[in-house]
C-alpha cells in the first residue's frame, strides 16, 4: 500500500543544527550502523560548516530535515564521498534520523527531494553506502529507486560496505 508522504523541509544547516544533530544522534539506536554514539559536539560543528560550504559552491549539501512543527529530524542530502577507499570521486546520497521519527516517511520524502536537487545542481548519478543489516536505510534506497551495485570492504574492520547507486 502506497501512502502519502509527509511534509518535510531541507535547509542549509545552521550553527545551531550542530547542537541539534548532537543531541539527536546520541540515540544509541540512531548510531546503531554509525558507530555506536554520537561524535563530540565539534564534529557537527564542523560537519555543519563544511555542509554551508557544499551548499555554496556545489549547490547540494547534507541539508537539515525539518518537520511540520519546525522540529530538526535528522538529515538529509548529499556530499563528495570522504573515504579513500570505497566510490572515490562519487557523489554520496545519505540520511539520519532521530529515532522519534522513525516509520513516519521523512526520509523517503527528504531524500526524493535531496534527489531533485542534486539532479538541478547537474549530477547525473549517486551513491549510498549502507552496511549490511541496516534494513531502514536499505528499504529507503529502494523506495528511491536505487539498487545495489558493489560491495566494498572496509579497510578498518574489514566488513562489508554496500554500495547502491542511482542514475538520475
């Protein structure tokens, strides 16, 4: 059954976004597939930073997903992968949400529309990298249209890194 979506916005995020992600990915449940706990405060200090300067000269970004009541929810958006090892040179389409949100559509709504921008901005195709056994995020690629294309090892742990992609 198909339902409809609910209404989310992206902004560019804001210093005070780095307080709010901070306090959202201390969820243990959230950080589940990321590590476990959230980073110190200064690591989404400077994520937001680096993101406000995407947005300027990319035209994309992790953008802030915001809900109906103005609430921060997570985020939303796309970056240049960061890693040296993995789909180096590629445009990474990526989410996190705050675990009072989830099962709500947000990130399917925020990504279709993170999608649509990136799209303006005049790249052709995306990745996600998913970790085995993270079923939300994989279930979001799917509803987004993406399919899994490679896997990658993670040079640290060794593990398997899942790589979706998406022509746009």
């Amino acid at each position: 059954m198909n339902r409809a979506l609910p209404d989310v916005r992206l902004r560019v995020p804001t210093d005070e976004d780095a307080f709010a992600w901070h306090r959202i990915f201390a969820d243990p449940e959230v950080m589940e597939f990321h590590g476990g706990k959230a980073a110190e405060l200064s690591v989404y200090e400077e994520l937001t930073a680096r993101q406000r300067r995407h947005d300027a000269e990319l035209g994309f970004c992790l953008w802030t997903m915001v809900g109906p009541e103005d609430e921060v929810l997570g985020f939303t958006g796309a970056q240049p992968w960061p890693r040296d090892w993995g789909p180096k040179g590629e445009i990474e389409i990526g989410w996190r949400l705050g675990r009072a949100h989830w099962g709500k559509g947000y990130v399917t709504a925020a990504a279709l529309t993170a999608l649509e921008r990136v799209r303006a901005a005049g790249v052709s195709d995306v990745v996600a990298m998913v970790r085995p056994g993270n079923e939300r995020s994989i279930a979001v690629t799917r509803r987004v249209g993406m399919e899994l294309a490679e896997v990658f090892t993670r040079p640290t742990t060794g593990e398997p890194a899942h790589c979706y992609r998406l022509a746009l």
